[in-house]
C-alpha cells in the first residue's frame, strides 16, 4: 500500500485560497476515482472537487469554514501500489467554474479527468494490518428503505432538491440510509424510506394523538455562501442609513392586462408574463427624472456614480441562499425581452451556472417573494447602490372609489433608500411615479 497526498487544485484565475464549503468523504471511506470528495467556494462560484485516484480516506485537511491554500494538501489516500510516483509529472488542471455540479474536474482533449499534481511519499509506512494479516474489505452500503440514526453532530449528505423534498414530505434526514457516494441521500432513498414504513407517525392513545418531548441543541456552523450574505447583509445595514416607504397600489387594470397578453400569446414562443417585467419597466421610466437613485455611493470616497444604463438586479433565493443575478440594460428591452432575461439570469443563478458578470454590476434591485410576499417588508439595500424596491404580494381588498365600496386587485410596493443620498420627499416622488405608471399601465410606453 502506498499514501497518495492529493492537494488542493487551482480553482481558476489567479486564486491562491479557497473557502472549504463541506466534506463528502470521512476518514476510512473507500473513494472511487472521479469521485465528489469536498466542496470549495471562492468569491465566484462553489466547484466539486472530484478525487484523482481510487484509494481508502486516511486523512483530511481542514473544517468546513477554513481557508486552504490552493496546491496546499487537501485529502490523503491509501492506494494500491507504491504511492503516486506515477503522478509526479503530471500538473493540475484549472476547474470549471460553470458553479455546482461542474464537476469539479479539468478535461482533457479526450474529455477525460486531467490528472492532477499530488506530492508523492515514497517511504510511507503500511497501513496497519488486523489480526492475521488480512486486509479488512469495507462494508457494502447499506440497503435502502431501512432507517438509521447517525451521530447527532453528523450531517446527512444530499443535495438542495432532496433536502427540499424531505422537508415537504416531513422526513428527518438523520433517519435514512444513503445508497449515493460516501452515503449521500438521493431521492430513490427517500422512497424507499416511505414505503418501507419508516416515517415517524405520532402514537395514539385513548383517540389522541400524544408526542414525544424533543431535547437538546444543534449548532450550525455558518460557512460559504451563508456567510458571504451574512457579511454582504451586516455591511449594507451598518453603513448605509435606510429609509423604508411603502404605497400602496391599485394593480387591477396591470392584471386585466397581464391576462390578455398572457392569453394572446399562449403557444407562441413568448413568455408568460408575471408582474416583474412591468415593475423593471416601470422602474426605468421613474429613473429618467431622477438619477440620482440609479446610482452607486462609495461613502469612503465621498463620491456619487450616477450610472446611464439601468442594470437591474433581482434578488433570486437558489438551493445555496440568496443570489442577485443582473438584467443588464433594462431600458433597452421591451417587457417580452425582459421576462426573458429575468427568468434567464435567475435559472443560472439557481443552477449555479451563472458567470461572474451576471451576479454584479447591479445599479438598483428588485427584490421579490413572489405569491409569499406577505403585506409589507422593509428590504435591505443591495451595497453600493442608494435604492431596492420590493413587491408585495396582490390580494383582492375592498377599496372605496368615488364613494363606492369595490373589490380590487391592490398590492403594497416597499422601498428602501439610502437616506443619505435620497430625502424623504425624493423617495416619495419615485414611488409615486411608478404607482402612477403601474396603475395606468398603457402609459409605461408613451
């Protein structure tokens, strides 16, 4: 048996650490090659590290949360052989950053997995031998549809879509055995899980139901993108005076007239039309009288950057938190062209597939719960920019129109402004104006 130290790769464009985002391996795992060993994130995107060898885990470097040194150890394996001489020679390859689930290897022309630079041990000592001198074969995974418990401060592995899943379905993932790589849960697990009978029920006695008292504590720790938007979030909310407005709108006529495009274009390769596109261009008309709101403010520099184009950002919660993916030159597009963009832009950033530029560059955002949105919220401001603007969700409501009582379609709009830039009065003219536009939706292109 020989050791195979397997080091960090370059994760692309100069970067010398990465933030380890998780561990999809333990010591004492058999490894296949290519397969998902860890999770890194740089400040662009999080990339699959795959292993380059096929071994047994004797040792890895590093928490969740901590900084490795690119080309610095990363995992160790027990191999076949005499150790990676063979690999001496060999270079890492640069990753993907296409984000989550590229891989996390370089190809080659073949297309096959780059092998990638290791620092060889020659000299390494056997690995202990059992009682007979008979190598110990590791267990076959254990089969489906039979729970486990794991140790309480072991978190299961699965992806976003299966840890979704679960929570819907109500299945503690602590409970299920995983058939995936190094006991990663996978959605066949979770079937099996079900129709083996295995979900807890509460017990009934005398004709009601009783349940079991839960004890104890769980610390999570918070690390990669979790904590990227806990810094972003504390940043914008330590530097920046807010200064939240809210209006309420009469969406009743925009509606009537969603409908009717929606209709009219059904089965043609147009969009279908939420309220986004008519709020973006809304937004845009707004801006031409006061740029003053589609700026950046560099506090330290005492310096204002009020920008032409109107690049729009919208907010967009993905399988790893929030996400501000960015409609570039929204008041070159039409509302079609929009929609398109908006939902382009927000499937990469779900996917993980979005490019650098598509997740910056922002001048003013949008910030949406969709039918969640609740009556009213007080939105934080995007850092640099000076204003955020965020739908509530519409609801029918008894209004009073010309001494009518009537039944409307009626939305909140919250706002928040930088308070240092935009006055009360400015913010209030701004929302007005889109209220107006919103209202009255034919005059957004006169």
């Amino acid at each position: 048996m020989g050791r195979f130290v397997f080091k960090l790769p370059d994760v692309g464009e100069g970067t010398a650490e990465a933030e380890l985002a998780a561990w999809h391996v333990k010591v004492g795992d058999p490894v296949a090659e290519d397969q998902i060993v860890a999770e890194v994130m740089t400040d662009k995107a999080t990339v699959e590290i795959t292993a380059p060898v096929a071994g047994v885990v004797s040792k890895l470097h590093g928490e969740p949360g901590q900084m490795l040194a690119v080309r610095g150890p990363l995992v160790e394996f027990e191999v076949e052989g005499a150790g990676n001489a063979a690999a001496e020679e060999s270079q890492p390859a640069p990753l993907s950053l296409e984000g989550r689930g590229a891989g996390g290897e370089g190809d080659t022309a073949s297309g096959q997995s780059a092998p990638v630079a290791a620092a060889p041990v020659e000299a390494a000592a056997p690995a202990p031998q059992p009682a007979g001198g008979v190598t110990p074969t590791p267990a076959p995974p254990p089969s489906r549809g039979r729970g486990i418990e794991r140790d309480p401060n072991q978190k299961p592995l699965a992806s976003p879509a299966v840890r979704r899943r679960a929570r819907e379905l109500g299945v503690e993932l602590q409970f299920v055995t995983g058939s995936g790589p190094a006991g990663r849960i996978e959605h066949g697990d979770l079937d099996a899980f079900l129709a083996g009978g295995a979900r807890p029920a509460p017990t009934v006695t005398g004709g009601a139901p009783t349940f079991a008292r839960a004890e104890g504590t769980t610390e999570v720790k918070i690390i990669g993108l979790r904590r990227k938007i806990a810094e972003k979030m504390a940043e914008s909310v330590r530097r920046i005076p807010h200064i939240t407005y809210v209006e309420e709108i009469d969406v009743t006529a925009l509606e009537e007239l969603r409908a009717h495009l929606n209709a009219q274009n059904k089965g043609t390769d147009r969009p279908k039309l939420n309220l986004l596109p008519f709020l973006a261009r809304a937004m845009v008309v707004a801006l031409r009288d006061q740029p003053q709101i589609n700026a950046h403010y560099d506090d330290e520099a005492g310096i204002l950057t009020q920008h032409a184009p109107v690049h729009l950002g919208i907010a967009a919660q993905t399988p790893n938190g929030l996400m501000v993916p960015v409609v570039r030159h929204a008041e070159a597009r039409d509302v079609y062209d929009t929609a398109n963009e908006i939902a382009r832009v927000s499937a990469a950033a779900k996917s993980g597939k979005a490019a650098k530029d598509e997740l910056s560059g922002s001048t003013i955002t949008i910030t949406s719960l969709g039918t969640l949105g609740g009556v009213v919220h007080t939105p934080i401001i995007n850092h640099p920019e000076v204003a955020i603007v965020g739908p509530n969700k519409i609801q029918e409501r008894v209004v009073v129109r010309d001494g009518q009582m009537v039944v409307r379609k009626m939305m909140n709009l919250s706002s928040s402004f930088d308070h240092r830039i935009v006055d009360g009065h400015d913010a209030a003219v701004f929302i007005q104006r889109i209220k107006g536009l919103l209202e009255q939706p034919a005059t957004l292109w006169m």
